[in-house]
C-alpha cells in the first residue's frame, strides 16, 4: 500500500477528531460559554448536520479543481475555523466555526477517498478505502478522550488550538507528495437523482444509513448497558472503550479487504449478515462480562467494515457516477449517525436498557435486505468481474 494512502488517511483521522471531540469537554464549554449543557450538546450535532450536507456539495463545486488542492485548502479552512472556535468570545461564534469545520471535514474525506482510489491498482481499490476510513473510525472514537485529556490539562480553547496544529501538520506532510490530478468535470446536480435512481445504487446507500443506524443506537449507549445490563465492573470502561476502538480501526481495513477478496457485490450481503449476526450475540453474551466484551468487539469491527466495503461497490457498480456516489454515502454515515442516536434515545426513555440491541437488530435486519437488493446482478458480466477479483 502506498505510503500516500496512509498520510491521506491522516487527514481524515485529524478532521473526524473535531466531530465528537465536544462530547467529552461539555461542562467545560457550558461553564466557559455560559450556556446549558443542552445547548453546548448541540455543537456536536450540528457537526453532523453540516457534514451531512456539506458531503453531497463537493463535487458539484470542486470537482474540476485539482484534487491535491482541494484538499491543502479544506484542511486550511478547518485550522482557520479552529482558530476561531479556539478564540471564540461567545457561542454564537463556536457554532460558527463547528460548521465551517464539518464543511472542511466533508471536502477533506471526499477528496482523500477519490485520491486514494486513483493511487493504487484496481485490485487494491477496496483496502486503499479502508484505510481512509481507518483514520475516520479512529478519529470518532479517539476524539472524546483526546478533548477531555486537553481540556483538563489545558482548558477547553487549547482543544481546539490543537486541532488546528493537527491540520497544518497534516497539510504540510500530505500535499507535496500528492500529484496534480483533478477530480473530473464538475457535475451536474442531475447526476445525484440518476446515481438514486439506480435501485442497486441506492440499496447500497440505504445499506450505509441503516447499518451505521444500528451501531450508534448502541454505541451511544454502551457505557451504561455494559455496566448495568452486562455487569461490566465500571472500572473497566476505560479499558473496554480502548477494545472497541482498535476493534473498529481494525474494522475498516478488513472492509477493504474484503471487498478486494470476495468482490464488492458479495462482500455488500456478507457484511451485514455477519454484523447482524453479532448484534444478535451481544444480548445473548451480556450474562457474563468475560462473554460480552470480545462479542463486543466482534461487533465493533464489523460495524466499521461497511463503508469501505459499500464505497468498494459504488465504485464497482456505478462509475459515472461515484463522485456523486462518494459524497451521497460520505452524507450517508452521518444520517445514519443521527438516526442511531435518536432511536436509541426513544428506546431508552419509553422502553428499557436493554433493547437497544434489539432495535439494532431490526435495523440491521433491514439492511440485509437492502444488501440483497443492491447485490442483484442485471449485468451478465458482473460475476465474471467478481470473479475476476477472487482470482487477484
């Protein structure tokens, strides 16, 4: 794997640390800011938010800028607005900043991704994604633990002063290597309706949403539904959440992998059967601690193998239209992000701990349905091509 992959997948890692890194410092901002820790909350959820809708806008506006560019001047848009948020005289301004900062995030994942396709063989296509989406699952896990460490040692301000340090560094590193490539022809918006009108196209997509869906319903809840359903001593939180986080940088790689192995239309269905599978084991596996945390982190990993896998086939099935294919799935993870959430909110307050793993698995359910949807074959040289893949 080229070593420009993986200082791509930096770029990624630093720009995905400012989506969750306000989780942990809330009190922080709350008191600093002289807001409630309801309104605080929402600096996190408008990252989503933004990011969500700034994903689809990319290759409309940038797609006939070099690709090299696009990603030095999101990289320096997001150190700029973290200078800001750093220097921020009150919250008006931080929100501000949180949504230049998705925008940059966005431009920065879309622009990697397509990079990192065109800089490796065909062959490798599917693991040079993974390894993109190595930095961004290690990004949402490790910024909540990163920004409380600083803002106790530091203050709240040098979070985000840190992050924009990240992001120079990160620019300096990656772009001189980069070639002068561009992204194509700047699309039309026509493109994204003919990519959704593609049913195969857009099971994979409902494939992303409902998958990640399922995760977060958990994931937002697994502190406590390990402690109080699982019996996982508290004292052992620390060390779970550090599992479950190399489980799931782990995760994206094997996606990659898989995709590269098996195919992307068969590595679409197998991967949510086996995440299925594992939610199904979680309950079953919360009797004893000792049962539940490496079925944890089965499930954390195979949580993660999906995106690398369901851009593999974007690419695969849908050429003409990956770019709007790439940013549409980009926009994907985080509508999936907020519909996980909020499922698992309702869940909690209206029914008990203890289903939140069934609701996973309802949404999980769905989307092997939209896997075997996406994997019907209406080309006749498509399983050829598959086996082709097998065969390299």
């Amino acid at each position: 794997m080229s070593i420009r992959v993986w200082l791509l997948a930096l770029t990624t890692f630093v720009t995905g640390l400012a989506e969750n890194i306000t989780v942990g410092i809330l009190p922080a901002l709350s008191g600093g800011l002289h807001v409630t820790l309801g309104v605080a909350g929402q600096l996190t959820t408008i990252f989503s938010l933004g990011f969500a809708a700034a994903a689809p806008a990319a290759p409309l506006f940038a797609g006939r800028w070099p690709l090299r560019n696009v990603l030095g001047g999101a990289l320096l848009l997001f150190a700029l607005c973290n200078v800001a948020a750093a220097l921020a005289p009150g919250y008006e301004v931080l929100l501000a900043a949180r949504i230049g900062m998705a925008a940059a995030s966005a431009l920065t994942c879309w622009a990697a991704t397509l990079l990192a396709t065109r800089l490796v063989p065909a062959a490798y296509r599917g693991r040079a994604i993974g390894v993109i989406f190595m930095g961004i699952s290690g990004s949402l896990v490790l910024g909540v633990p990163v920004g409380m460490l600083l803002a106790e040692a530091l203050g709240w301000r040098s979070v985000f002063a840190g992050l924009a340090g990240l992001a120079c560094v990160a620019l300096c590193v990656t772009r001189p290597g980069l070639p002068d490539w561009r992204g194509g022809e700047r699309i039309a918006a026509s493109v994204y309706v003919r990519h959704l009108r593609d049913g195969r196209l857009a099971g994979a997509q409902a494939v992303s949403v409902l998958m990640i869906a399922g995760h977060f319903t958990v994931f937002a809840y697994l502190a406590p539904y390990a402690v109080r359903v699982a019996m996982v001593p508290e004292a052992w939180l620390a060390l779970l959440f550090a599992a479950f986080g190399v489980a799931g940088v782990s995760g994206g790689y094997l996606g990659g992998w898989l995709a590269d192995a098996l195919g992307p239309r068969r590595a679409v269905v197998l991967t949510p059967l086996l995440y299925l599978s594992s939610l199904l084991a979680l309950p079953w596996c919360a009797s004893t601690p000792w049962a539940f945390v490496p079925a944890m982190m089965v499930w954390g990993g195979l949580s993660w193998m999906i995106s690398p896998v369901v851009q593999s086939y974007l690419a695969a099935a849908g050429p003409a239209t990956l770019q709007a294919g790439l940013s549409l799935n980009l926009s994907a993870m985080h509508l999936g992000v907020g519909l996980g959430t909020a499922a698992g909110g309702l869940v909690v307050t209206y029914a008990s701990l203890s289903s939140v793993p069934w609701t996973g698995v309802a949404l999980a359910a769905v989307a092997v349905i939209c896997a075997a949807w996406a994997a019907r074959s209406t080309n006749p040289g498509r399983g050829a091509e598959d086996a082709a893949v097998v065969r390299k």
